[in-house]
C-alpha cells in the first residue's frame, strides 16, 4: 500500500502507511467478517503473496476490490473471476459492484466479465466509475 504505483490507484490512501494505520485497517476489514460474515482474503501465488480483496458491503451491495504488488498486477483477472465465482455460488450475492478510480483506464477485462456502467459516485470525498455484475 505505500508504493506510489499501488496508491496512485487509491484515492482514499491519504494517510501516512505505518504500523498504527496498518493495524486499524487490518482490524477494520477484519470486522466485515464479524459483521458480514464475508469480507477480504490474502491472494498468494506460488506460495507468494502477491494482494489482496475481497467482498465488502457498502450499504446493501456487495462491492468486490482488488490490490494486488504492482509486479503482479496481470493476476487481476484471473484472481477477480475465480472472486466472481465464489459471488455466483454464494446466494447473499445477486450483484457485485466494483467502484474504480478514474485513473484505471483499462476496464477491457471487467466489460468482458459483463459488467455494466453505472455511472459516476463520490465517497469519501473522491469520485469513482461504480459498475455493476449481475451474479445471478
């Protein structure tokens, strides 16, 4: 999370990434798991850890990010289909949303997914492309 190529992707990483604010936000996604029963994994890959992601529920929808160490951003796709898969199976989850700064310019993998264009959405102060896959 502190490499600028990670945080340049970020608009909500506006604090300083120490032990304190790693361990509040650790706690925090630990809490959608108590709280919703779902929440982020840690991706390896060959035994390596390359990100993380997961579901989180914001309001009533099922939004699905993504941050992976920027010498494995190709595993995107497929680590974001194997994720969608787990949606389909899981009933809790009609649709995924997946909310995306405007500094990701390269979406050809997630319209091939299917999802839709919603439209613009501020939180937090910042402004994200929200879409939307249908999962049932």
């Amino acid at each position: 999370m502190s490499d600028p190529r990670v945080a340049k992707h970020m608009p909500l990483l506006t604090m300083t990434w120490d032990a304190k604010t790693v361990a509040e936000f650790v706690a925090a996604k630990e809490e959608c798991w108590s709280r919703d029963g779902l929440g982020h994994w840690a991706f390896f890959s060959e035994g390596r850890y390359v990100g993380w992601g997961g579901f989180q529920k914001e309001g009533a929808e099922w939004d699905f990010g993504l941050v992976l160490r920027p010498d494995d951003f190709g595993l995107g796709t497929r680590i974001s289909r194997q994720a969608i898969e787990f949606a389909i199976a899981d009933d809790r989850i009609p649709y995924v949303t997946f909310l995306l700064p405007p500094s990701r310019t390269k979406l050809g993998a997630l319209k091939r997914m299917g999802a839709i264009y919603v439209g613009n959405v501020n939180y937090d102060g910042a402004t994200f492309l929200k879409y939307r896959l249908e999962t049932e």
